[in-house]
C-alpha cells in the first residue's frame, strides 16, 4: 500500500478557519487507501524517507519558517520526490509577484503595483491596500491613505486601491479541474461562507488562471471579488495549500471531493 506523508500543523491558529478539523477528515478517509504518516511542516525534511508521496496541505503561512521551507522544497527537488501540491506553480508559492505581473499582461486582477511611482496606474481611491510579497493571512497588511504611504518603507510590499465590491467568491480546483465554488455574502465576514454555483462565466474566469498557472498537480483556489458593476476580479491565487472549507459542502459533495482526491493522489507515477 503507498504511504503517504501528510504534512499539517495542527495547531495553526487562523481567523474563522479550524485546519486541525479538516486534516483529521481528509487523513481519516486517506487511511482507507493509503497508510498514513502525519507530521509537522517544520519537521518535514527528517522524514522525507518515510513516504512514497508527501501531501502538503494545512501547514499554515511558510512566511514564520522561510529558511526551512526553501530548504524543503531544495530537497524534494534534489531527491525527485512525488509531492502533492507540485511545487511547480508561479503563484502564491512564489510570493505575490504575480498579481502585477498579470495586470501587466492584461489578466482580470485588482490593480497591483510594486513602485510608489506607479499609483498612479490605481486610479484616484480614498485608501490603498499594502501587502507583503511574500505575505499570507492577512499578515502585515495594512490600509492606508495616500499621505500615509508617504511615510512607510514599501520595499518588498505591494500598493492595491482599496475596493468597495459586493462580495468574495472562491473557486476550488482539483488538478486543474472544477470542484466547487463557496461564497461570503457578507464581505465583513471572509470565512462565513456557503455554496455559490458559479455561472459560465464566472467559469471562464476562473479557469484563465488555472490554466496560466498550469501546475502540474494539485489543490488550487481562485480567490476573486464580485464589484458592483458585476464585474469580477482576481484577488489571490492559492497553489500552495489552499483551506478548502470541507465542511460546508453537502455530504454528496465532500464524498465526491474526497473520492477525487483519492484518485488523483492514486496517480501519481
């Protein structure tokens, strides 16, 4: 039977999230196919030997063990080892780099910049949004109005107008295929989420970035917002080790969720 290495923290604290609660349930139905081996993101390298596969799922922001983590991903590609996420994306997993590089290229995003020069590209909005690089959570970001970005170090942050929209939508993928989508109808209240079944376009939309990405296998969730024009906008694009908000699903769709990834993970050569 293929042993798995399933890498989680268990007692990683996020805001409206339980990911000790989801990793339980994804572990205890991998068990049936699988023998498993779960084991903590900070002692991932000493037990890289242990497993056929290595899961990287609810491992919390890699932001606090930076250092460790490139080791990590140095040896899993010195040793060719099958991981799941591949770590072959150019999204989240290498920092936000790429959320000015698609406005660049002309994607649906909200207006990124890197540059204080350059907010000018973001219109005239009463406050900016600064994020980290390479942030994740919510860690260090801040609201500002423009006087105040005068007075702050930018380097290595991103400068976005704060937008009013309507709500957030995420869209979940299984190796580049569409899984299910969720929705916060109170935007004050990011994890209070419920089913929202995505329309063709709302499909289209989310698929440009899948298949931008193009990672090889794996979990991916398209963050976006709906503004109220009615227009949508990438917000975030999770490659690494998206939450997947499990349990909100119906039964029936947890259960062809999990059979999906049974199947995936039972494919990897």
């Amino acid at each position: 039977m293929t042993s798995i290495l399933y890498l989680t923290d268990l007692y990683y604290e996020a805001k409206g999230r339980k990911y000790y609660e989801e990793d339980l349930f994804i572990t205890s139905r991998l068990k049936e196919h699988f023998n498993i081996l779960i084991g903590h993101p900070h002692q991932a390298i000493s037990n890289l030997d242990c497993a056929d596969i290595i899961v990287f799922r609810n491992t919390g922001a890699v932001l606090g063990y930076q250092e460790y983590f490139e080791k990590f991903l140095a040896e899993v590609k010195k040793r060719n080892l099958k991981t799941f996420n591949s770590f072959d994306g150019k999204a989240d997993i290498r920092g936000k780099q790429y959320l000015p590089d698609l406005m660049k290229l002309g994607y649906p995003v909200i207006p990124t910049v890197e540059k204080p020069e350059d907010i000018g590209q973001l219109g005239d909005p009463s406050q900016y949004v600064v994020k980290l690089m390479n942030g994740a959570d919510s860690i260090g970001m801040e609201i500002l109005t423009k006087e105040e970005l005068k007075d702050i170090d930018l380097e290595g942050k991103l400068i976005q107008p704060l937008i009013d929209f309507e709500y957030e939508v995420s869209f979940y993928y299984l190796n580049n295929t569409f899984q299910y989508a969720l929705y916060a109808p109170d935007k004050e209240k990011r994890w209070n989420l419920t089913e929202y079944i995505p329309t063709r376009e709302d499909l289209k939309f989310a698929d440009k970035f899948i298949a931008w990405n193009d990672l090889e296998r794996g979990i991916t969730r398209v963050d976006a917002c709906r503004l109220r024009d009615q227009a949508i906008l990438l917000v975030e694009l999770e490659d690494l080790n998206p939450y997947l908000s499990l349990d909100l699903l119906t039964k029936e769709k947890q259960e062809i969720f999990i059979g999906n990834f049974v199947k995936s993970l039972k494919q990897i050569d």
